[in-house]
C-alpha cells in the first residue's frame, strides 16, 4: 500500500513552505508549482488536512522514513476512506476520473 508525502509545518511555517520543506526532505525533490486540493478535517487525530497538489523537479531520493516509491497511472489509483485518500480523491475528480476506493472491510 502506498500513501501520499504528509508532514506537519513547523513554527512559522505558511502551509506551502511546509509542504515545498516536506517534499524536499523526504524526496529530494524540488517543488516548482503548487495548487491546493482542498482542507479536509482529520477529527480522528484532532487534525486539519490542507491538501496540495506539487509539480516538481529533480531526482527522487527517498528519506529514511520511506521505502519505497511507485508511479500509478491514474486509472489504478485506489482511494483510501479516510484522511488523504478524499483529498487524492478529489484531485482524481478535478482530472475528470471518478476515484475508486479501496474496500477495507474486505480486509
């Protein structure tokens, strides 16, 4: 299963600079362009999710904190019921695909 770069900002932080200092952190890859998904509540965890979509540059160099990293075309992206999967869902829907999500009551 595979998940989306998240982070949390830092003191003094704007919302992008925290994602662009995430990216670059964990990826090594440098942020060019970003537009907002959308702001999503995460009452589970007490949390607001502000969800961005990154257009970026450089070589993928994965931090300790990840394993590994895959590339899905668009078509077979499953949505996960929660959290990040609704923003990746609606980034799916501004693209004109309807997101399927993954069934975790099979599981």
């Amino acid at each position: 299963m595979y998940a989306l770069i998240t982070g949390f900002m830092e003191a003094g932080e704007t919302p992008q600079e925290g994602i662009t200092r995430e990216i670059a952190e964990e990826t090594s890859l440098s942020v060019q362009e970003l537009n907002l998904v959308g702001v999503y509540d995460f009452q589970r965890m007490n949390q607001v999710i502000i969800a961005y979509h990154a257009r970026c540059e450089g070589q993928v160099k994965l931090s300790p904190e990840l394993v590994d990293y895959k590339l899905f075309a668009y078509d077979r992206v499953r949505c996960w019921p929660a959290g990040t999967g609704y923003a990746l869902a609606d980034w799916l829907r501004g693209r004109g695909i309807e997101p399927q999500f993954t069934d975790w009551s099979r599981r």
